[in-house]
C-alpha cells in the first residue's frame, strides 16, 4: 500500500517570494544609498534613500496607498 505523505513545503511558497522580495529591496536601496554618499554627501544619500525606499515599499502594499 502506498504511503500518501503530505509535506507543507509546497505551501511556503509565499514565504519564500516574501523573504526574496525583502532581500531585493534592502540590497537595492542599500546600494543606492552607497553609491550617492560616495559621489556626493550626506544630505543626498538620505534623499536618494528615501527616494529609493518608497518605490519598495509601494510594492508591498495595495496600489490606492502609495498614491
């Protein structure tokens, strides 16, 4: 008689899209924030951080609150 395992791993897709996707925007605006500070300077890094934070955070949220 076959055994009929259920694994839940099939199901943690999910998870893994989540942990990718925070990977991608944390290394993205990470290195968007080095890369002005060492052309310019403070204030400009900070800008450009936020600048590059928000278009990640919008893709994590439904699209009428980042408007």
């Amino acid at each position: 008689m076959p055994s009929r395992e259920h694994h839940h791993v099939n199901r943690l897709g999910w998870l893994r899209a989540a942990v990718l996707g925070a990977n991608d925007g944390m290394i993205s605006t990470a290195s968007l924030i080095l890369g002005v500070a060492a052309a310019t300077g403070h204030d400009a890094a900070v800008v450009a951080g936020f600048a590059g934070w928000w278009p990640v955070r919008c893709r994590w949220r439904p699209v009428n609150t980042c408007r």
